[in-house]
C-alpha cells in the first residue's frame, strides 16, 4: 500500500503524552509549513494558528477545559482559527464595505480554510511518528478564549490540535461501514441495519472513553437544545447576525 495512504488509513487520536518530550523547533516549523500548504478557497488562507507553547496559557485553558489534560501535559498545541480579520483589513484599506456579516458562506469559507489547516497539521505530525488529538471543546469556550487569547474580531476558534510524543499506544478504531458513508451519483439514506451493526462493533472495540452506544451518544446529544454561547459569539465577533436574518 502506498505510504501516504497507509499513514491516513492508520490513523489514531493520542491523548496521553511524554510531559518530559520537547519537540524539536524544526519538525514544529515543518508541521506549521504543511498547515499552511493547505487548500483553501481563492486562495484566501482565511484561518490562523496560535502556537501555544507557554505553560500558564495552557493551565489556564485546563482551567476552563479540565476534561482535556492532554493540552497542558503535550508539546504543543495549536489553536486553528476562522480569521476574517484580514480580509476586513483589506476592505478597510480600499475603503471598500465589508458585509460578511449578511450571510453564512464566509463564515464557512474560513471555517473550512481553518479545518483543512488542522488536517494537514494533523497528517504531518503523524508522519514525524508523533502524536496528535484534535480538539473541538475549545468552542464550548469562546468567550474565555477570546480574553485569553486576544483575539479581534472577525475570528472564530474552530479546534485545536494537541501534539506529543505519546506514552499509550492506541488501537486503529472503527469507522462506519463504507455503504453508510459513500454515495455514487445521487444521495441515498443510510440502510439503518448499518448503524445497527457499527453499534455492535463500536461496543467490542471497547473504547473505555466510551460509556454509551454509538447512536445513543448522538440521540442523546442532538436531543437537546443546542447552546446560544456560541451563535452569540459568532454575532458579537461580526461574523453573522442570527437575529437579524431570523426575523427577516
């Protein structure tokens, strides 16, 4: 099998890491370089990257994130950002209106810039032998977030990425079967009979992070209202209005 491919299909989220480990300066700059390598639409790279290497800043993201001890016990960890800030910075200079906020598709434009970002971070870390788990709780913590870090308007934390040497080897974990996943040519729903049986092999994998069936974890968490922290945040940061396109 072709290397490359081997290294995606292999692919496991580390969580526990050498705190001993500092990683080399060189195969940091090498991870960022293949981040940055990344496709984005137009060519617009419309995503940062906060390197967080300082220990304080990590404590205080434990503070407010106590179920990810990995952030503050790994090498490093990237924080990948949705960033319309510099597009807005280039409207201002041409004296040119700046209307992100009158529709979703920029917001997902960078969003995906960002996620693209963190993927090819997360492939070159994996090929230097190392460690790596993305993180997506970070957006539970905006606000937090934003003070801790900065952070302008126009930006919105998407995931981080936590980076390490690991000291637990983990085992390859079950995807959902290709016929659930794969379409050719049109959309087709999911045979259930499928999520029936990824259930079953979810619950022999044995997963000790997982305490409930596959399907139950989402009945579960789609059966809730979803958080306003967020929509708020993404308002008051000027990357949408929901009200406003609510009520119109």
């Amino acid at each position: 099998m072709n290397d490359t491919i081997h290294l995606l299909t292999s692919h496991r989220s580390y969580r526990h890491f050498d705190e001993n480990y500092s990683l080399p300066k060189e195969q940091l700059s090498a991870i960022l370089a293949a981040a940055r390598q990344a496709p984005s639409w137009m060519n617009g790279q419309m995503y940062s990257i906060i390197v967080i290497q300082d220990k304080k800043i990590r404590e205080e993201m434990i503070r407010m994130n106590p179920g990810n001890p990995h952030i503050l016990n790994s090498s490093v960890f990237l924080l990948f950002l949705a960033d319309l800030k510099r597009t807005e910075q280039v409207a201002k200079e041409n004296q040119a209106s700046y209307q992100i906020g009158d529709g979703l598709n920029p917001l997902l434009i960078a969003t995906t810039d960002a996620s693209l970002a963190l993927e090819n971070a997360l492939i070159a870390t994996e090929s230097l032998g190392l460690g790596a788990v993305p993180v997506g709780s970070v957006r539970s913590h905006v606000d937090e977030l934003k003070e801790l870090l900065q952070l302008p308007d126009y930006v919105l934390p998407i995931a981080g990425l936590t980076i390490g040497k690991p000291t637990v080897e983990m085992k390859i974990k079950p995807r959902l079967p290709e016929q659930a996943v794969i379409h050719y040519d049109t959309y087709k729903e999911t045979d259930y009979a499928l999520i029936e049986a990824y259930d079953e092999t979810m619950e022999a994998f044995g997963e000790a992070r997982e305490t409930k069936r596959w399907s139950k974890k989402f009945v579960d968490y789609f059966a809730h209202q979803p958080s306003q922290k967020l929509d708020n945040f993404i308002k008051n940061q000027k990357l949408f209005d929901f009200k406003e396109k609510t009520e119109n």
